[in-house]
C-alpha cells in the first residue's frame, strides 16, 4: 500500500482483500460497533457475520486511495470493487481505533 494507514487498518484492508476471516474479525474489540448498508452491527459474532454475508455477497477488493484525520476518526476513501451494480464505488470508512483494535467503523 502506497498510503500509511495505521497498522491496524492496512492490516484489515489486507485481509479483506483476501477474503482472510480468520484475520479480519480479530481487528475490532470485542465490543466494536460497525455501520454498514443502514445496519447497526455490535460486537465480534455479528461482525464476523457480516463479514462472511458481506464477502459471499460482493466478492470485494478494497484499494486505499486517500486518509485523513476528522476530529477521533481516521477516514480513508476505499475504492471497492465487487461484484455489485456501479463497481467499483470510494465510500469513506471512517475508523475509530484505539491501539491495535477498530473500535467502531462507519461506512458512508
């Protein structure tokens, strides 16, 4: 990746982008909240279903292309392409984190 991410966010993408359960889920605390598609997920079983739903459902490849600070989150602009009308979209994720864990993660 050209850009720096803080490691525990290129550690996500990169596992996203092989598809790496195992490796994605343990990126968010126990008790990380992610928003996604109008869906509140709380906490590592329901992220970890999300995932495979969300995997299975688009086939992904996130590609960084910006990151920015906006107050406590860190927001990096991801080009993902999949297998979904308009691929590929850049939507903003906008991580909070706090050492090595993905506190919350909102997809706008």
């Amino acid at each position: 990746m050209n850009l720096e991410l803080p490691p525990i966010i290129e550690k996500y993408v990169e596992a996203s982008n092989r598809h790496d359960i195992e490796a994605i889920v343990p990126c968010f605390s126990d008790d990380a909240v992610v928003h996604d598609e109008a869906e509140t997920l709380r906490g590592k079983q329901a992220i970890e279903r999300w995932v495979v739903k969300t995997i299975e459902k688009y086939k992904f490849q996130f590609k960084p292309v910006s990151v920015r600070k906006d107050n406590a989150e860190i927001v990096v602009a991801i080009e993902i392409s999949g297998t979904f009308p308009g691929s590929p979209v850049t939507p903003d994720y906008r991580f909070v984190v706090e050492k090595d864990n993905i506190l919350s993660l909102k997809i706008d």
